[in-house]
C-alpha cells in the first residue's frame, strides 16, 4: 500500500542484533496486541527468544530502540504529531491511521487508537525485510490512513478442512492487504447444540473452533462477521440444505420432488409459527461461538416467494419485508449486534437496470421502504460497469451501503471507483467476494500455480481482492 504522506529522510536505521522495544503504557492498557507482529518478527530475525517489550522511561534511550504507542503515551509521539498535523485530516487519524518515523537511532510509531498502532507496527515491519539478524531501513517519515472504514472478503466454509485457510487469511493476507472484516459464510457447517439435526455432519465448525478463529481475529484487527443464509439458497442443484432436510415443515414448495427439479434454489417459509424460534437459536450460536458484534443474513436471489397457503395472496415485498424485519427485531433488537444483508432483493430492475440477479423482477423491491435503516446492504455487483446507481441510491434511501465486487480486476476497480466517487458517511468501503472456496482463495493469494489455474476464477478474485483492498485503503490513485 501507498503511504498517504511519505517524506524521505537522511540516514539509516541500522542494527545488526534486537533493538530494544517499548510500548506504551496506554496501548498497552488497551489489550491491544499491535506491537505482537514487531516482537515476533524481532524474535525471527534476531533469535532473540527472551525479547520483552518495556515500557518507555521520559528520557528515550541511547542505543537503537522502537517506540510503539498512543500519541499521549509520550512527549517524542506527541512531538511526532505536532510536526505532521497540519497535513493530516481535520478529524485527526482516526481509528486506523497512524506515524511511524525512522530515524538513525531510533523509530517511533504512533497513533490515536490501538488498531492504528498495529498498522504502523504493519508498515515497518514492511520496510525492515526478512533479512537474518539485520536492519537497514532507510530514514522517513510516514502519515497513512485507510480512505475506507469498511475493507472486506467474504469467504464460504464448508467444514474443518477449510480451518488452515481461513487462519492463514487472518494472520497473513487480510494483515498484508489492510483488510478489516471478514465475513465467514458457515450456513449449517457448524455443531449447533440447540439443533444437532441441522449440523451439516461431524466435520463442520466446533465452538472451540469458532473461538480460535475469534481471538486470531482481534489480534489482526479483523471483525469476524458469521453468515447464515436465510430464506432463499435452502437448496444447490439437486440437493437441499441441511435446514430443510431436517424440517421439511418450513419448506415454503413442500411438494416439489425431492431433486429441486425446475427451480433455483428452495426457501424456507417466512409465515410459518414456528421457523424464526430455530432460526434464532442458529443465529445465537453462531454470534456467541464468534463472540460477533455484526451479523450477515445472506437473503440474495430469494426466487420463491408466496407459494404454501400460509403466504399465498400476499405480496412479495410484503413477506420479504417481514422476515427482515423478524431477523432485525432478534439481531439488532435483543442481541445488539449490526445486522447485514445483500441488497439484490431491495433494488427493482425496472429502475436500476442490472438483469434479475443483481435486481429484483419479482416483486420484492418495494420492501426496501418498509425495513429499518439502521441494516447494512451489501451491494453485489459483478460487471465492470459503467456506473452503479445502487451504491447512491441505497445511502439516499439512508441505508449505509458496502459495495461488493467478485472476480475481476477491472469489476472491483469499477466499483471500488464508485464508491469513491459517491462518498458519505454511509458509505462503508468494499467487499471483495469470492465464491471459489476459501481453500482456492488462500492458495491463490500465496500464488500457488494450481489453484490460480485449476479454477476459472480464482486469478479473477485475487486479482479483484488485490485491487479492491488497494483501493479502499488508498483511495484514488494521486493525479
Ligand atoms: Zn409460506
């Protein structure tokens, strides 16, 4: 990533065993774990085992160190802010903005928050290398901030085997490419004790899982986000998902042969007594396992709609507008937690132009005025258009908007542009989709030459990953 202020400087900092370390006393009273990467990078390097971070005295010592804190955790980090204020933006840096100077005999990182702190650590770990038992980082001064609040990937995981990936996009790419969310898609590949019927088998998530993932998670300065596909996607091809297999009671097409034969994708039925009681007891493992403050509840190319009796002669918008409203009323109401969907169902085709896929020819539109505002939207687009309306519209309708993009470079860099181009506080960021496996997702980012081939499209989303993340941390390019 490009720093937004880069000043090269006179000198180097060199040294050849560990430099010392220091943390703040405030960062550190933060239970922040930014300086963790320095130390762990310095204990590679240097085979220094026994390096323990200090805290910093008043007067900064003579031989090389690294000063890592808050701006109020030391007169020289105060100093550093001083110097570059007038440069930085009005708000100051904000959640994730941060200083790092390099100086002959010294280097500081600062910040006002702690995920800040960690992105500075990022950066000059960057500019230090991997070389055995040295540093030679030439002096400068860098000020950075991400342009977008909101940097993501949404990946499927589909049982235990895809744990390695996931990990690995956690601790090495989302840290390299500056992403902050990750939207893990479980549906039923998790060991719900509420309903052990509706576990996809032996091999999906464990709790213990779920909270490994968490804590390397908050390390990383990602916010997990758990994904549950509701209403619509009950059925693939020829098979029907664990939810349905095991209540055929909520399937809103009861009488469709068991082989889905003619249609998308089954639904379960919003009007039915009984179903939203399990949903939520899903959605509160889930929030729980992760220990989540956001929640995705899918609801993309919802096709069968109004069919069992129970539903039959109301309008689509309507019974549309009522399970959101039910998953909101339980997420946001009882569990306080930000609730997120796709917004394909809420856009109508008629004015937005996208095909019936990206937009809704069935009806659902008008349930976009009839839903709280306070739900995220991602809004998934695949095309390298032009323009897409949507990303303005949904923040004019008051909805804060996440642009999603998919499998190619020139599709997240369309997007990613118009969400640049469109920007108000509504506007969260991008996110990258993927669709592949998290598995070729993983692989294809440490550029391994199978999987960036063996399927169509994972070239495609590294390459829309790479450009989308860029893009949201950076901003346009500088004319
Ligand atoms: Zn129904």
């Amino acid at each position: 990533m490009e720093a937004k202020i880069r000043e090269e400087r006179a000198g180097v900092f060199r040294c050849t065993s560990a430099p010392q370390i220091l943390v703040g006393d405030l960062l550190r009273a933060s239970g922040s774990e930014a300086a963790q990467p320095l130390l762990e990078q310095c204990r590679k390097q240097f085979h220094s085992e026994a390096m323990q971070p200090a805290a910093p005295e008043t007067r900064l010592p003579e031989g090389p160190f690294v000063l890592v804190g808050l701006v109020k955790d030391h007169p020289a980090l105060k100093q550093l802010e001083a110097d570059l204020k007038s440069r930085l933006p009005k708000d100051g840096l904000g959640q994730e903005g941060y200083l790092l100077e390099v100086a002959p005999e010294r280097i500081l990182i600062a910040a006002e928050k702690p995920a800040g702190a960690y992105y500075g650590v990022l950066k000059l770990l960057e500019r230090a290398g991997d070389a055995a038992a040295s540093w030679d980082i030439p002096a400068v001064r860098i000020a950075d901030w991400p342009t977008m609040r909101w940097r993501g990937m949404h990946v499927l995981v589909n049982s235990r085997d895809d744990l390695p990936a996931v990990e690995q996009l956690l601790t090495r790419f989302l840290p390299q490419y500056r992403l902050n969310r990750l939207i893990l898609e479980i549906n039923y590949n998790f060991q719900f004790r509420s309903h052990p019927e509706i576990s996809s088998g032996p091999n999906a998530l464990t709790v213990e899982d779920c909270r490994r993932l968490s804590a390397l998670a908050k390390q990383n300065n990602v916010h997990l986000i758990p994904m549950l596909n509701c209403l619509g996607h009950q059925s693939w091809a020829e098979t029907t998902g664990a939810f349905l297999r095991a209540h055929p009671e909520f399937d809103e097409t009861p009488d469709l042969p068991a082989n889905n034969p003619g249609i998308y994708c089954r639904s379960w039925c919003p009007s039915h007594p009984d179903v939203n009681k399990v949903v939520f007891d899903l959605f509160d493992e889930l929030i729980d396992a992760f220990d989540a403050d956001a929640f995705h509840v899918g609801m993309d190319e919802v096709f069968i709609l109004g069919q069992c009796p129970r539903c039959k002669g109301k309008a689509n918008a309507e019974l549309f507008a009522r399970a959101v409203n039910d998953y909101h009323s339980h997420l946001a109401g009882k569990r306080k937690v930000q609730m997120l969907m796709w917004g394909d169902r809420l856009l109508d085709d008629a004015q937005m132009h996208y095909g019936e896929w990206e937009s809704s020819r069935n009806d659902t539109a008008p349930a976009l005025h009839l839903i709280p505002k306070d739900i995220v939207i991602c809004d998934w687009h695949y095309e390298p258009l032009a323009d897409f309306p949507s990303v303005k519209y949904f923040q004019e309708q008051g909805f804060a908007v996440w642009p999603s993009g998919w499998n190619s470079e020139e599709n997240a860099q369309r997007l990613a542009g118009c969400a640049l181009k469109n920007t108000s506080d509504r506007m969260l960021g991008y996110l990258a989709t993927t669709w592949v496996g998290v598995r070729s997702v993983a692989a294809g980012l440490a550029g391994d030459a199978q999987a960036l081939t063996g399927n169509k499209n994972v070239s495609g989303v590294v390459a829309a990953i790479r450009k989308g993340a860029r893009l949201a941390w950076e901003g346009a390019p500088q004319p």
